[in-house]
C-alpha cells in the first residue's frame, strides 16, 4: 500500500493523473471516502492523465457517466445503493465483462461485489483543510 499526501486539489489532481499512466483496460479503481473528501477531483485528475478532456462531474443522478476514451472510462457514484437489488438496476455488472475502466465512488457501498483486483483507494482529511491521505493499495 502507498500512502501519499496532498496540500490542495491540484496536487491531488496531479496524483490521481500519475495513477492513470499504469492503467490499462478492464481496471477497476474504488474510491472510499466521506463526503467532500476529492474523490471527484481525484477522479478529474485521473480522466485527464487518460488524456480525455470530457467534463467531469460526479454522477450522484445519473449513477454513472461515460466519458467515452481509449481505454473506454466509466465513471459510478453508488452514493445511493443501499440492496443488491439496487446495484443490479444500475447495470453495473455488465460493465464489469469488458476491456474499460470503471471509476467507483462509493464503493464503501458495494465493497462486497468489488472484484479482488480492483485498485482501492481511501481518501481522508489531513492536517489542514486542504490536506488529503491517499492510500492506494494495489
């Protein structure tokens, strides 16, 4: 596990977009967090260091976002999964089969259907305000 610390959204930014250089397709990266800890800025940086430049934004709604790309990037926010049933409906399975990289936001909520080689990173307040702990573990 790699442990990192961020002073501001930028350098979080940064970070999350050295991570996206050794992604590869069918990657599966869960994020965990509380609320307005960066796991959507993590996640811009990220989408950005794949070189896409699709506005990112956090799909509590919508559930998930495709933001399209080489690998094919998919974005979930599963904020509002409390069921099995629930995941089911979101589709989430079928994305699970296929050569994209899926983004999970929430994935305190669906730790149970994540796969065992899924990239998870928890992401807590540091010191200061805008002080982030970033631990990926591989």
């Amino acid at each position: 596990m790699e442990t990192c610390h961020t002073k501001s959204v930028d350098e979080t930014m940064l970070l999350a977009a050295e991570l996206a250089k050794q992604a590869r397709g069918g990657g599966v990266y869960a994020f965990f967090g509380g609320m307005g800890m960066g796991k959507t800025a993590f996640i811009k940086g990220f989408v950005k260091g794949m070189g896409n430049s699709d506005h990112v934004s956090s799909p509590t709604f919508a559930l998930v976002n495709d933001y399209g790309g080489d690998p094919h990037i998919y974005h979930f926010d599963m904020y509002r999964v409390e069921s099995w049933d629930d995941l089911c409906s979101t589709g989430f399975f079928d994305y699970m089969d296929g050569d994209s990289i899926l983004l999970i936001e929430w994935s305190e909520n669906i730790e149970a259907a994540l796969p065992d080689d899924a990239v998870r990173i928890t992401i807590s307040m540091g010191e200061s305000e805008n002080e982030r702990v970033i631990s990926i573990d591989n």
